[in-house]
C-alpha cells in the first residue's frame, strides 16, 4: 500500500516596527517580504507536523 505523508513546518517571526497605525506597520513588513529584505530560515522554526494526507 502507498501513503503520501506530508511534513509541514511552521517559520515564525515576530518584528518590532515604528509606525503610526497598525496598517502602516502591516504594510511595512509586506513590502520588505515581498521585496526578500525579510527571508524566514531555520532559526525561525516553531513547529513540525508530520501526518498522513487526505
């Protein structure tokens, strides 16, 4: 019998941003990720889900 077995790992990363409203920290940090100034790697690692996929 054959499985397909999913791993899922979850980055996180929490940053500090001045801003002046919520939305402007928010669009802030989209812009460097998008722009790859803000990279998740290894050292952002919470968590890993090894399971069978439906």
């Amino acid at each position: 019998m054959k499985y397909i077995v999913r791993i899922t790992e979850t980055l996180v990363r929490d940053l500090t941003i001045e801003a002046t409203s919520a939305d402007e920290a928010i669009e802030h940090v989209i812009s460097h990720y998008d722009n790859c100034d803000i990279v998740l790697d290894y050292s952002d690692h919470r968590d890993t889900i090894i399971d069978i996929a439906k």
